[in-house]
C-alpha cells in the first residue's frame, strides 16, 4: 500500500475507473461528484413500466471497444448484441418520394470525401500535421459546397446529426475523414449493450472500490502545489468543504471544467484548449409502448436527416429479459442531435404520439404510448451537452493539451481520449490512461 491521498473528480465512467484502479494500486481515494448518483452520461432509465429499462445516455458498445468490454469481462457482465442489421438510412429525394437505404448514402460520402481521405492519410493522420490542422479549419458545410456534392453526401452530412450531435455548420470536415479512415460507417458496426442495463458497469466499478464517496458534492475551486491539492466543493445543503489530498484526478467534462478556479493556473495552452472544445447539444428521448413497435421487423435502426435524428429499438432482446413480466411493450429511443436537439425535445414535451405518429410508415401512429422520458443534454448543468466534437475552431493540434498532466493534476474523462473521445470507452481508457501515470509517478 503506498497510502498517497487521492481525489478523483467525476464518477462517470473515466472517474470510476481511475478510483478502481487506483484503489488497487494501493491509493486512498475519494471521488466526487455533483451528480447524486454515479455513472454521469450513463444512466439507464428503470421507471417503465413492465419491468422494462432503456438507456438515457451511452447505449452502444462496440467490438473494438477494448478497455470497456475488458472491464464488463472483469465483472462479469454480459452483452447483448442488438440492431443487427445496423442502421438504415432515410431520406426525402428531390421528387419528394423517401428512400431507404443501409450503405448507399455513407458510401457517396466516403467517394466524396476521397481526396481529403488521401491528404490525410500521407499526414499519417497525425493530429499536429499541417495538412491535418488545416483539413480542420473547413467546416463539414463549407467543403459540401466548395466540392459541390450530391443530394445524397448533403443529406448523410445532416444525418450525422445524430452521431457527431452538431451541425453540418459546426462541425469540422476532419471528425468525417477521421470516422472513414478509422471504422468506416458508424452505421454498420456491431452493437452491444450491457445485458440489465449499461449502469451495472457504474454499479460493478463503485462496489468493487473501497473508496469514499462524496455524491451532491459541487467542485468550485481547485489550488495545487508541488506537495498537495486542495479541492473546494460545496454539497447539496449548502455547505462549503476543502478536501486535501496529494494528487487529483479530473474526469469533469471540459463544458464544466472551464468554470473551476484552478490555481495556480494552468498553462495558457491547455486553458484554450479546455476552453474551446465544443460540446454537441443532444436531446435523446424514450417512448415506451404497450405494443411490439417493432415486431416481426428486421430492420430496427433508423438514421434520417429531420428532427427525428436517428431512432431505434431500445428494448431489452427479449432472449434477455426472459422471465419479466415484459408482455408485448417496447422502448424506442430517438436521439437529435446539434439543431435537431431542440425540435425534438418540444415535440416530446408534447407526448410521444406525435413523434410516433411520424412513423405511420413503420406502422407506428397509433401504437399506445405508456412512458416518455426526455433526456436533455444540452441543459444538463453537469454536462452541457452531449460529447465532445471538433469545430473549425479548435486546432486537432490541441487535443493531447486535453489529457496533459499539469503538477499533481491528471486529466481524463471521454473528451482526453484521442481516439475514443465521445464514447463510453474513451472514458475508461483515459481513467486507466490517468491511474497509470499516477501510479507510476508514486513509485
Ligand atoms: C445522449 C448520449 C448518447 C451517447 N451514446 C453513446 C453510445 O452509444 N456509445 C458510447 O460509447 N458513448 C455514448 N455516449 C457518450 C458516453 O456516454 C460518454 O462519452 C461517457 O459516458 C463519458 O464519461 P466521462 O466519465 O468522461 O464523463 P461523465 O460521465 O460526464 O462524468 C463526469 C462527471 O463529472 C461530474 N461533474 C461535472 N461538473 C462537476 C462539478 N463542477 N463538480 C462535481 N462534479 C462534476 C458530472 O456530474 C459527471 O458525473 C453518449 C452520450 C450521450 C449524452
């Protein structure tokens, strides 16, 4: 045991996972978090009815999500594979008449965006390239023009709305290359979800951390120096604390991190990076039906370039929940996301038939809806949206600024990880990445 005193801020999955590891290594550790639960974005939502649940926040998980299928092997929770058929794109043409279609629309955009592809790729993809750097400073908008693309590369580039949570508008052309170059469509992969409920991953990580944990605990301030981290938080009855210890982990999501007063500060660099990253706005809505809305269907995922954003079915397989009183109900999930977000949110604040009665070409219009929950991400005040993305603004040449260790102050959290930022397992690989070099530096 080396017995260094250590404070973990944020108990999303970056944070939980750097206290478990931690712990391990021998640390005393105390998290906190403002939150009065923890698990942060992932939040799996239990109070439908029939014994049902679905998630609020993180749902997918992926093949190559290394670190956090490692850890559901740790505890021993098991997958379920859902939306076999992935994704299918719809979208309007120019007749008016709508299309569906599971490949054709990313595969126009991946011709498209060949050329920058090709740029990117003798860059090596490196992040701090010039070519890489300026590919970033065009927004996804600005190159469907100059390239003159098709209809059908503008409505994909909408579509991801519901993937990159920002408009065409906002985001940068590079996140598109990215996707290409590293995994292809983000449609067409396999998808997992934690059988019961992805919290159990949360739930597991807090059991097996003898830690303290301090929930309804607001970080304020923050002073280091070279012997010692001095937190201030003020908890939910309004009392202001300072917690000490030797070293900080901080999970908190740069939308909220460039509100602590850290002093002494941290380098004018990493400050405009914190400062700059943009957050995408994201509504994602559950509507539980006491029918099978998606019965006898093989296609179960839907990507359009409305309001609607991407929906899906969001039940347990029923292979899963066997032995629930499930009957025939089912959750579907609708997530929109950048300008897409706010008309979403209105439309469910209004009930779920209207969203559903959109879908009278799934058959869907008059399904009885039982539940609506409305995730509102964007005015989360411990998230202010929905994950990280790059916007013509912020130079990839920044992003390893994100993660960079500054004193006794370690950094993680989803929006560090260079190559998983905006997944679940980007904050457990930066939890692990964080407890690493703590550890190594107690040594
Ligand atoms: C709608 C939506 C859909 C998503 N879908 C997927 C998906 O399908 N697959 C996938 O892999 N990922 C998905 N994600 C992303 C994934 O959920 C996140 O990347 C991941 O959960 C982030 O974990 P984290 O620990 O980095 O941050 P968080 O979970 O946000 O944890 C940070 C913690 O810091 C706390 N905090 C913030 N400010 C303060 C403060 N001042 N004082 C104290 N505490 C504070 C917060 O309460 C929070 O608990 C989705 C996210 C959203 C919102």
């Amino acid at each position: 045991m080396n017995g260094a005193r250590v404070i973990v801020g944020g108990a999303g999955l970056a944070g939980l996972t750097a206290a478990y590891e931690l712990a391990r290594g021998g640390a005393a550790v105390t998290v906190l978090d403002a939150r009065e639960y923890a698990g942060g974005r992932v939040r799996t939502i239990r109070d439908f009815s029939a014994g049902q649940h679905a998630e609020r926040g993180g749902e997918f998980i992926e093949p190559d999500h290394k670190e956090l299928l490692a850890l559901c092997e740790t505890f021993e929770l098991r997958l379920a594979r859902v939306l076999r058929s992935g994704f299918t794109h719809r979208f309007r043409g120019a007749d008016g008449t709508y299309r569906l279609s599971r490949t054709a629309p990313w595969e126009a955009l991946t011709d498209a965006v060949a050329p920058l592809l090709r740029r990117y790729k003798l860059a090596g993809g490196d992040s701090s390239a010039d070519a890489v750097r300026e590919m970033a400073t065009l927004s996804l908008s600005e190159w469907l023009r100059q390239s003159n693309a098709p209809a059908d590369v503008q409505a994909m580039s909408k579509a991801l709305r519901g993937f990159f949570l920002a408009d065409p508008e906002e985001i940068s052309v590079l996140p598109v290359v990215e996707q290409i170059a590293r995994g292809g469509s983000p449609a067409q992969v396999e998808f997992f979800r934690i059988e019961g409920g992805n919290d159990r991953l949360a739930d597991a990580l807090v059991r097996a951390t003898p830690a303290r944990f301090l929930l309804g605990h607001v970080i304020r301030a923050v002073s280091h120096a070279v012997d010692r981290v001095t937190v201030t938080v003020t908890d939910n009855a309004g009392l202001t604390q300072q917690i000490e210890g030797d070293d900080l982990v901080m999970t908190l999501p740069a939308s909220t991190l460039r509100d602590i007063e850290i002093r002494p500060e941290l380098p004018d660099d990493q400050r405009q990076a914190i400062a700059k990253l943009p957050y995408g706005r994201a509504t994602k809505v559950l509507v539980q039906s006491s029918t099978g809305l998606f019965d006898h269907r093989h296609a179960r995922a839907f990507a359009t370039d409305n309001h609607l954003g991407a929906f899906w079915d969001a039940s347990e397989p029923l292979d899963c929940a066997r032995g629930k009183d499930d009957g025939t109900a089912s959750i579907i999930a609708f997530l929109a996301g950048g300008s897409a977000a706010a008309p979403l949110r209105e439309a469910a604040s209004r009930g779920g038939r209207e969203l559903l009665s959109d879908l009278c070409w799934l058959g869907m219009s008059r399904a009885p809806v039982t539940a609506v929950h409305v995730g509102d991400w964007t005015s989360d005040p411990w998230a202010r949206g929905g994950y990280a993305f790059t916007d013509p603004g912020f130079d990839p040449a920044w992003r390893p600024l994100l993660g960079r260790r500054a004193g006794r102050i370690f950094f993680a959290g989803e929006h560090t990880s260079e190559r998983w930022q905006g997944y679940m397992n980007g904050a457990v690989e930066s939890g692990q990445r964080a407890a690493r070099e703590l550890l190594a530096d107690l040594r």
